[in-house]
C-alpha cells in the first residue's frame, strides 16, 4: 500500500515538474496542490509540494504569497536539509517583500541545521544582504568573513583576498553615516533649524529659524507695544513655527537616512554578487 | 501545441468526478488559494463533459467563494450564471442582489431583482422578494415604489418581520421626514454670528471653533485700527486675515449643510443596506 502510494506520489510531482518546467505555473500550482489534496496526512509530500509550488511563484515573480504558502508546511518532522530549503525560500520571499526583520527571523534558524553547502552559502549571502538593509553593517562583515574563514577553499591566497575584499566592501567611508532623528529632534527644541541643518538640510534650517524669530520678535515688540492681542497673535505663530520646526525633523532625518543607505546597499549587492562569483570560480 | 494541451491535463485528474472536483475547489477555499480557484474555476467550467446541472453548481460555488472573498464583480459575474431550474437559483439570485448592493449599484440591484421569476407556491421567498424590492426602492428613493410594495409586508414572518418594522416605521419615516436645511439661511446665520450657520446645520463643536476663530481676528483687526492706525501695515494684515476668515466661516456654513445632510442620508442608507442582508443570511442559512 505505501509502495504504491509513493509511486502515485512520484508519478504525480513528475507530471507537475513537467508542468513548471514548461513555464506553466498556474497548472504547476494546480498539480501541487492536487497531490497536497491527495495526501492530507504525509507531511513529508505536503512540504515538498508547496516547496515546489512556491518555486512556481518565484518563477512568476509573485514574492507576495510565498511566505504565508511555506507557512502551511509543518516543518518539525522534516530533515535538516528539507526545513533549511523551506526557511531560506521564506526569508528570500520576506526579503522580496522588503520585510527584513521577518526575513532575518526566518533566515537564521537555518545556521542551526546540517545543510547543503550551496544553501549555506546562499544563506550566509542572503543574511548579509538583510543585515545591511536593517543597518547592521558591522555584522554583515563579521557574517562574510567567518563564512570566508569556515568555508573550503582551494587557494589560500584567494580566501586572504576574498577576506580584503569584505574589509574594503565595509571600510568606514563607504558605509553611509546614519543620522539619529532623537538627537535630530532634540536639536530642534533647542534651536529651531538645528535638527534640518544636522540632517543636510541647511537651508530648511535657516528657514525655520528665521520665522521663528520672526514670530518671536513680533510677539516681544507687540508686548512692549501693549498691543495684546498682535501679541497672542505672535504667540500663536510662534508656538506653531516652533513645533512645526521639531515635527519636519522626522521626515527629514528618515528620507536622508533612506536615500544614503539605498545608494550604499545597491553597491554593496554588486560587490557582494562579485564576491560569490569569485567563491564559485574557486570552487570550478 | 498538443503537447502542451497534453501536459496542462496533468492538472486534472484523468478520470472527471465532479463532486471530487468541487471537493478540491473547497479544499482551495479554506487554504485561502483563491488564484488557484479562479483559475482552476474557469478550467472546470470550459469541461465538455459538465451537464448543466453540474455547471451550475460550480457556477454557485465559485460565485458564493468569490462573495465571501469580497470579489463582488467576479461574484455576480458566475451567480448570474445559475439557471433558473437550478435549486440554488434563489439563493443565487439574492446573493448576487447583495453584491450589487455591495458595489451601490442599487438600480441594477432593483432591476435585476424585479425580473427573477421565483418559485409562486412559495410564500416566503416571495415575500423576501417583495421585501428586498422595498428596501431597493428606498435606497434608489423610490417612495411611490415602497408604498405600494410595503403593503405586502406580512407581519407573521418571523424572518422578515423585525426588519420590515425598521424598514417601514424608522428608516422611511427618516428618509421621507428629513428636514431639509436651507444653505442660504445657514450663510446668512453665519454672516450675522460668525459659527451659527454651522451650529443650525448641526456642527456644534466646527460652529464654536469656527466663532473663536473669528472673534479672535475680530479683537486684533480693532485692536490694532484703535492703537496704530488704518494705514499700518499690522492693521491691514490683520484686517485681511479676518475677512478672509470671516468669509470662508459664511461659505463653509453653505457647504456643511449639504454635508450633513448626505451624512445622514449614508447612515440611514447603510442601515437599510444591514437590514437587507441579513434576512437573506438568515433565510438561506
């Protein structure tokens, strides 16, 4: 009975294969989830079904379902190799959806099983790439060189350069200066334009500054004046200049911060993309 | 090509059982694969070997899936399908009276309700019909249409009763008694006390903010005309300051008459949507 109930598996996921590898995702997906349907009680083929599945939407791009479709799987029964396979591909589909902190969570339980060494390395390179969207260049560093130093490499020299390579990639000037919107802020309340001037935005500074005192010294002479009411009239614009000035400090501080790590990130995944090449034509 | 054709069969069992094809869609249902039902749907739907029963239960299935998935578009477009001798026409029909309704498509909900032909002998689905026509007839402010269609409302139904009470004695009566505020006199109430347009149209709490404002800019404009002077610059600043907002006060009062009203008239319209669906839930459950 199982003999011939593997048979129908196995028979079953060629004839899907053969869907996906004509380009036939949306039957592919079908045919999976038909032998998904066909052996509700074999987690083992339930895994690997909608494994295989989620490779139909990667093939169309469609990163979006992949996470909650793995999540189906019930991977405590499953091997080391099998479950590694099944994390990477949801922290790959969370990264996608540039949901870093879901994809670190998903992408770090596989350096605690026995893997595939391609798998390792494509999880250490993906993990690398995680930690830099979340800012943590240092570990990123730190990941790439411990896989450098773990890893087995032919020729010496080229692990001593791969190893340069990593230093230089993560050198101080060519990782982007993050800019703390607290201290930003704090800036701001205590002289207006200070916060803008400290993201790169001199001339929002200068601006909030000016109308502050202006608001303020309108206010004062208005006082002086025993014009109350012009006075409260100043008041008002100052306390609303003041605070605006202290509120435009987050969008300001967060796009600058995106911008800068945007632009270091996109070379970090070049130089990154060499640096697995140069592993590969080690390995050839 | 017939390679192809032969390969995309692979998808589908070789032998056709239906019923075990309705079961898979299901099982797609409630693991939420709705790409995969509407694709796997039109699939089924294009077979050659379905009779007409059987379409028209897939028909229903998918229309009902899509429904519960919100697709209310995709919804109509297979509940419309069912035939009339199918046994899940009346549900079909009412379903996709709902997904109109959904979309605000309130005539095409009426006209399309009007034209089923259901089952004479039975009373209670004539009655639901008779009672979702009225709640369609307020929706599209029909009052003629509702008059002649609540007449036929029976008491006894347990199902319909509550609603057809709240249909006829509160929602109507609302709609038909809606004071209907004059915009000119909520400008010219504002113009004389800056806010009192708002608070006539039922704002309260825009009408004190709106006065504030006001009497504040009021204080300063004199203020400084009495101690500097009509022809210093902080007057005339000031001066247009509060004219400006002396002006947007009468003009917002016109417009928030309006807006209040069609708030009310959202509300009341939503209460009949309410009341429109779940004696259908109930009837069909």
């Amino acid at each position: 009975m199982i003999i011939f109930s593997n048979n129908l598996f196995a028979s079953s996921i060629k004839q899907a294969d053969s869907l996906f590898s004509l380009g036939l995702y949306p039957d592919a997906c079908i045919a999976y989830e038909r032998i998904i349907y066909e052996h509700p009680e074999d987690e083992f083929i339930k895994a690997n079904a909608l494994l295989k599945k989620s490779y139909c939407y990667k093939a169309e791009r469609n990163y979006l379902l992949i996470d909650n479709l793995l999540n189906r799987c019930n991977i405590n029964g499953l091997n080391d190799t099998f479950k590694s396979q099944i994390l990477f591909e949801q922290a790959f589909a969370c990264y996608m959806n540039e949901k870093f902190s879901l994809a670190k969570s998903r992408i770090l339980p596989v350096f605690n099983l026995n893997t595939t060494p391609e798998l390792e390395k494509a999880s250490v390179f993906l993990y690398s790439l995680i930690l830099n969207e979340l800012n943590s260049w240092d570990e990123s560093k730190k990941n790439l060189i411990s896989f450098i130093k773990r890893t087995e490499i032919k020729d010496e020299k080229l692990r001593d350069n791969l190893i340069k390579e990593v230093d230089e990639m993560y050198q101080k000037k060519n990782i982007p200066k993050i800019r703390k919107l607290k201290f930003a802020k704090t800036l701001s309340f205590i002289l207006p334009g200070s916060g803008q001037a400290y993201s790169g935005k001199a001339v929002k500074g200068l601006i909030s500054l000016s109308l502050a005192s202006l608001a303020g010294a309108f206010t004062y002479f208005n006082f002086v004046d025993e014009i109350y009411s012009s006075s409260a009239a100043g008041l008002f614009f100052f306390t609303y200049f003041y605070f605006g000035n202290v509120k435009q400090v987050t969008p300001i501080v967060n796009k600058r911060n995106t911008i800068k790590k945007n632009k270091c990130n996109a070379i970090l995944r070049t130089q990154l993309i060499n640096l697995n090449k140069h592993l590969d034509n080690d390995k050839k | 090509m017939s390679l192809l054709f032969s390969f995309s069969c692979f998808a589908q069992p070789s032998t056709f059982d239906f019923e075990k094809e309705l079961d898979f869609l299901l099982y797609l249902g409630q693991n939420g694969q709705h790409a995969d039902i509407d694709f796997y749907g039109d699939k089924l739907l294009n077979q050659k070997d379905l009779n007409k029963g059987q379409k028209d239960s897939l028909n229903f299935f998918l229309g009902f899936i899509n429904f519960k998935g919100l697709n209310y578009d995709k919804s109509i477009k297979f509940l419309s399908k069912v035939s009339d001798e199918s046994m899940f026409y009346p549900k079909s029909t009412f379903y996709s009276e709902i997904c109109f309704i959904e979309k605000h498509d309130y005539f095409n909900a009426y006209n399309n309700l009007r034209e089923v032909q259901l089952d004479k002998n039975n009373d209670l689905l004539q009655q639901l019909k008779s009672f979702e026509l009225a709640g369609l007839s307020l929706l599209n402010r029909d009052y003629k249409s509702f008059d002649s269609l609540s007449v036929l409302f029976n008491t006894n139904n347990i199902i319909l009763s509550n609603e057809q009470q709240l249909q006829k004695n509160e929602y109507y009566y609302k709609l038909k008694h809606l004071k209907r505020k004059s915009p000119f006199f909520a400008g010219s109430l504002s113009a004389i006390v800056p806010g009192l347009g708002l608070a006539y149209a039922g704002n309260n709490g825009q009408a004190l903010a709106a006065f504030i404002r006001v009497a504040a800019l009021g204080a300063l404009s004199t203020e400084t005309y009495i101690k500097l002077g009509p022809k210093n610059p902080q007057f005339i600043i000031s001066a247009t300051l509060f004219s400006f907002f002396y002006l947007g006060n009468i003009w917002g009062s016109v417009l928030c008459v309006q807006i209040i009203k069609n708030e009310k008239l959202k509300e009341i319209d939503n209460n009949i949507m309410v009341g429109l669906r779940i004696p259908i839930d109930n009837f069909f459950k």
